[in-house]
C-alpha cells in the first residue's frame, strides 16, 4: 500500500463531511439527511459521490454539486466525480429522522406519511392525513393549497396558531 492510498480518507470520514453540505433550498437539512447522497466510494484516487435529485430537473444541484465539491477540497480532496443517478427516483423515505426533525424545527411538517404505505389497500377508505403543525404541534391543522413555496411542498394553515406553515409532501 502507498503513503498516498494511506492518505486517504475513509469512506465514513467523506460521509461525514457530506453531512456538512446544506440543501440550498432548506439550509438546515444537510444532503445526507435529505437522503439525496446515495454513494461515496473511491474509484482509484477520486472519490465518486452518487447523487439523486429530489425530482428530475431539480435547479439546486449545480449548487449541490458545488457545495459537496468545496465541502471535500476543504479536507484536501480534489479528485472528487459527483455523479447523477435518476433510478430509483428519490423518496421522501430516504430522510433521515434527525433530517425530519430539522424539519420541523425550521418550520416545515416533515413527511406525515411513508410513499411505500399500503394502508389504503382494503375495502375501507385510507384515513384522512393529518400533518401536525411544527409551530405547536397540534393536530387541527387544514390543507390550503397542495403547491408551497416549492414543487416538493404544500401549504398548512393550524387551526389552534392560527400560523401558516409548508408541509414537505412525501413522494
């Protein structure tokens, strides 16, 4: 083995670093706990990282790659290929549980529901959802319209705060 290939940071060590790199779109959720950073893994001496958009076409990448891209050569990486991978498509379900609750800290209702959910599929109708509000919690909230501040979000009224709140739709 080589002094260089000894050099190199390990696998764990990259992710951890990843898990600096802030979405663009919600900055207190990191791509890791956004569930977008689907591989790390050296490929001789460059570091691939896989990533998958929340939907196809997504503006923030350019910036995301950038941001994995600076966030690695700020550790002495510069070898690093960020590549795209479409299939499977991103779910709401690759989110971290620490990535959810960040969520709900900044304000936005994390996923109330998981996309793989086959509690619909019986004679009775599926329940009502019900997305708690991330300012106070209650359950008395309203869909006002299924289109947020953006494509992945819809918007919340509470019924007890009364505060208007986007709610991260699970797909």
């Amino acid at each position: 083995m080589t002094a260089q290939a000894l050099a190199r940071p390990a696998v764990e060590q990259v992710w951890a670093w990843l898990d600096t790199v802030p979405d663009p779109e919600i900055p207190v959720i990191s791509v890791v706990d956004l569930g977008i950073v689907r591989d790390v893994a050296w490929v001789g001496e460059t570091c691939v990282v896989t990533i998958t958009p929340t939907y196809s076409g997504c503006p923030a990448m350019t910036v995301i790659r950038e941001g994995i891209e600076s966030a690695l050569a700020e550790h002495g990486v510069d070898a690093v290929q960020v590549q795209t991978q479409l299939a499977p498509a991103w779910t709401t379900d690759w989110m971290t549980p620490r990535g959810k609750a960040s969520l709900t800290g900044y304000g936005i209702a994390p996923p109330a529901q998981r996309v793989i959910d086959i509690s619909g599929i019986s004679r009775r109708a599926a329940p009502a959802l019900v997305v708690p509000c991330p300012h106070c919690g209650s359950r008395q909230t309203r869909l006002v319209s299924q289109f947020g501040s953006t494509a992945c979000k819809a918007l919340y009224r509470c019924g007890d705060c009364k505060e208007p709140f986007d709610y991260f739709k699970a797909h």
